[in-house]
C-alpha cells in the first residue's frame, strides 16, 4: 500500500477526544504513516505536543494562528521558543494573515479593523523571526489576505521557508510562493465539484513542491463532504491527486514524503 503522510490536522480539537487510539489506527489502516498535529495557540500547541509525545507516528507543531491575533499575549516568543524546541516539534506555526472575519463585519469599525490586522502582522512576524533563529519553517495561514501574508515572509525567505496551507489560490500566486522556495498544501477540496481551480494548482505544481493534508476536522473530501474528516481520508486526496497529475500512487507518495520529510526534518530524524 502506498504511505502518504497528514501534513496538518487538529487532532487536539474536541472534535476528536473521544476516538483519537481509533483514529489513528485507522489513518494507520489507509496507509497515513505519519501525522502532524497544528497547533493554534500556547495551549493548543501544548496539546499537540502531548499528542506527540503520547502517539510515535505524531508529530507538532507549534504557534498561534492569526484568528486569535487579539488574545495573544505580549511576549509570544518566549513559550513558544521553549515549545519549539521539543524533539518532535518540526515547525512553527498556524501563522500568517486572515482577513475573513474582520471586525467590521461583526459590528466593529474600520479602526478596529486596523488593530487586528496590525495585531496580525505582529505576531506573524515574530514566528517568522523565531523560526529564523531555531532553523526551522512555517505552516502559513493565509485567507483572503496573499497580498499582505507574502510581503511579510518574502523577506524571509533565504532563512524560513513556508507551507501555504489549505492552497486554494491563483496560479499567479502559486508562482510567487514556489518563486521564494516555499510549498503549497492541499486539502480535500482538491475532490469537490467546484474544486477545479485547486486541481488546476496542483497539476502546474512540481514534484517536490507540493504536500497533503487534511485540516481536519475540516474540509473532509468526496465521498465524507460535511462530514467529519480525519486523517485516514489522506487516501481519497491523494487518489484524485494521481489522477490530475497523471501519476501512479506509489510516485506521488515518493515526491510527498520527500518533500515532508526536506520541509520538516525533524519529522526524518525523530
């Protein structure tokens, strides 16, 4: 059986407290050798590092993600550069700009705007440095913000490389992150009906410069949409991924456990 390994997924989410043995016995099943759990915040990254610790085949990452730019605290630095230097511990991140829930779309005002989205730069930019002074790359968030998310780590990019997570962009901007040495990642929305612009992405991204993921328990692929996904449902990406690219599985599983294992060394090593 082909190995493909989750790149991103929540597995600290409640979502999943009560199976997380079953689930991970059955990602083992479907041939998902490998799972890295995301963290969002301090505590979420903590959680995912005792996942890590508790499950051999899981590995975290750790950092806090733009969403909750607000709550976090002034000095971000401090915990999560303790938390990233954990063995099993292989990147920094959720990081990166999300600009789909500003406040003023929830009743706030252009200034409160503002305050997020600087709030936002902020704290991206000292995961950015952070990951640039342990070695280590980023998982990068971005939604309906590319323009300011790819200004902020360009100029960090012979240091940091990023994942564009969850890609679902133009090829114009697939170009500029593969153009700086970064990654995309896809998701089960590769498998949807309106997901032609993401099969298009990936049939223009080389080998060696794209990943899977599931973003779980987000975003579960055809046949389980608006169910709860789960890392086992790598397999039903990665079946409509070797038909865009006109490959067999066992080469697509080649160049994506490659590419992980280059991208997250310590994922190699641990």
């Amino acid at each position: 059986m082909p190995v493909f390994y989750d790149t991103h997924a929540h597995l600290d989410y409640p979502d999943f407290a009560n199976e997380l043995p079953q689930m991970i016995e059955r990602a083992q099943a479907a041939g998902i050798q490998k799972i890295i759990s995301i963290g969002t915040t301090i505590e979420s990254s903590r959680r995912a590092i005792q996942l890590a610790e508790t499950y051999e085949n899981v590995f975290a990452v750790a950092g806090w993600h733009p969403s909750d730019a607000m709550d976090a605290p002034k000095d971000l630095k401090t915990p999560l550069r303790e938390l990233a230097r954990h063995p099993k511990v292989v990147a920094i991140g959720e990081t990166g700009m999300d600009y789909y829930r500003l406040p003023s779309k929830n009743g706030g005002t252009p200034a409160d705007d503002e305050k997020y989205k600087q709030r936002q730069t902020e704290i991206f930019q000292e995961q950015l440095e952070l990951a640039a002074e342990l070695g280590l790359n980023c998982v990068i968030h971005q939604r309906d913000s590319f323009e300011d998310t790819f200004r902020l780590i360009q100029p960090f990019a012979e240091k940091v490389k990023g994942v564009f997570h969850c890609f679902g962009g133009t090829m114009n901007e697939l170009n500029r992150v593969l153009e700086i040495g970064s990654l995309v990642s896809f998701t089960g929305i590769l498998t949807f009906k309106n997901g032609q612009n993401i099969r298009d992405a990936l049939a223009a991204a080389p080998a060696g410069r794209f990943m899977f993921e599931t973003d779980c328990p987000f975003l579960a692929p055809i046949p389980y949409r608006g169910k709860r996904c789960e890392p086992a449902y790598v397999k039903e990406i990665t079946e409509v991924a070797a038909q865009v690219k006109g490959c067999s599985l066992e080469e697509l599983s080649q160049w994506t456990c490659q590419t992980a294992e280059a991208f997250f060394p310590k994922m190699k090593t641990a």
